[in-house]
C-alpha cells in the first residue's frame, strides 16, 4: 500500500458514530469522501485504528478492480466486437485525470478514448458502459438516434447510466450532456463526478 496514498485517502475520511451500530464497522464512498461508520462507544484509539484498517481495505480492493492502460484497451476491443461488431477500432484507450467533468472523452479524428481516472475502482458493468459509450462516437459523433441505437445492444446502458447521474447529483454536477459535442471534433460521454456507490466494506 502506498503511504502518500493511505495518507491523502485518510485526510478526506468522515467518521460517523451510531448507538445502533454495536459490532460492526463499514466504510463506503459518499460524494467525494470516505464514510467510515463506528459503533459510538468506540473510544478515541479505537476509531483511529478502525479508520485506518477500513480505509486501507477500500483501496487495496479498489486498486484490485483498476485495470491498466492495456487491460482497457482490451476490454474496449472485446466490447466492441461483442456489442458493435468490431467496426470501432480505437488507436489507443488510457486513463486520464484531465477529463474536467467528463466520465471520458473520445477524438474521431484520432481514434483515442481517454477515461476518466474518477471511473477507477467502479463496477465492471459501468465502466463497459463507458467504454462502449466512446467506442460508439468512432461511429457516430454526435448523440442522435444512430448513436442511442447502437447502445441499445448493452443490456445495462439503463443501469449504468441511472449509476452514474446518481452520482453526478450527489455531487451537483450535471449528470449529462446529451445533444452537444466539444469542439475540434470530440464527442464526451457523461459529465459529472463519479464515487462509486456498492463498494462499501464490512467488517464484523
């Protein structure tokens, strides 16, 4: 486990005591913070040492789910050979922590798919979604009929897209952009923050 890491993740923890909760300690991911919830009797060292341990599992287990730049590039060719028939072919997908408010970004005119480093750590299920999502603007720039068409193969677009605007209005952002493409020819999924919900863990 990285130090740096644990460290920052450990500033941004808030720590939630319950009278009800008697034997056990959760964490899970809230807005653009770490929920660690104690039982209230739990005394100071206590609360240090649960928060610690519950904050240091969420993060090995979501660097577990965190595919590489290859393992993505990957998974974006079997998506689009299952689900589009192989006709998107990107010269390259990797992660990106410079997608502002975006879930990921994709350039027609160069064949790149960038995905939001804020994606790392959720479901599969989701981040297929937003793969197939840029994977289809190398078809169909805009977000017309042709481009909803395409999607309706993945058996989870309603899914994926109700996980991410419920996220996105957790944070206050605006959970789409559905009618309006970035200049220079690059098309955008969804814009909004994403934490990911589901990913808590328990301890007993």
């Amino acid at each position: 486990m990285d130090d740096e890491a644990l460290a920052t993740a450990l500033e941004r923890v808030e720590v939630r005591r319950s009278r009800r909760r008697t034997r056990t300690v959760s964490a899970f991911r809230e807005g653009g913070r770490t929920v660690v919830a104690i039982p209230d009797r739990f005394t100071a060292t206590q609360e240090r040492e649960w928060v610690r341990r519950m904050v240091t599992k969420m993060l090995a287990s979501e660097r577990r789910r965190t595919p590489s730049d290859a393992q993505l590039e990957r998974r974006a060719a079997e998506l689009s050979d299952r689900y589009l028939d192989g006709r998107a072919r990107p010269v390259s997908v990797a992660w990106s922590a410079r997608q502002g408010r975006r879930w990921g970004s994709c350039t027609p005119s160069e064949g790149t798919i960038r995905i939001s480093t804020r994606l790392r750590g959720v479901p599969r299920w989701v981040l297929d979604y937003v793969l197939l999502h840029e994977l289809t603007h190398l078809l169909h720039a805009g977000h017309g009929p042709g481009f909803w068409a395409e999607l309706e193969a993945y058996p989870r677009t309603d899914r994926a897209r109700g996980f991410l605007e419920g996220f996105a209005h957790a944070t206050d952002l605006p959970p789409e952009d559905t009618d309006a493409d970035e200049p220079g020819g690059e098309a955008d999924g969804y814009r909004g923050d994403l934490e990911e919900p589901g990913a808590g863990v328990d301890a007993g």
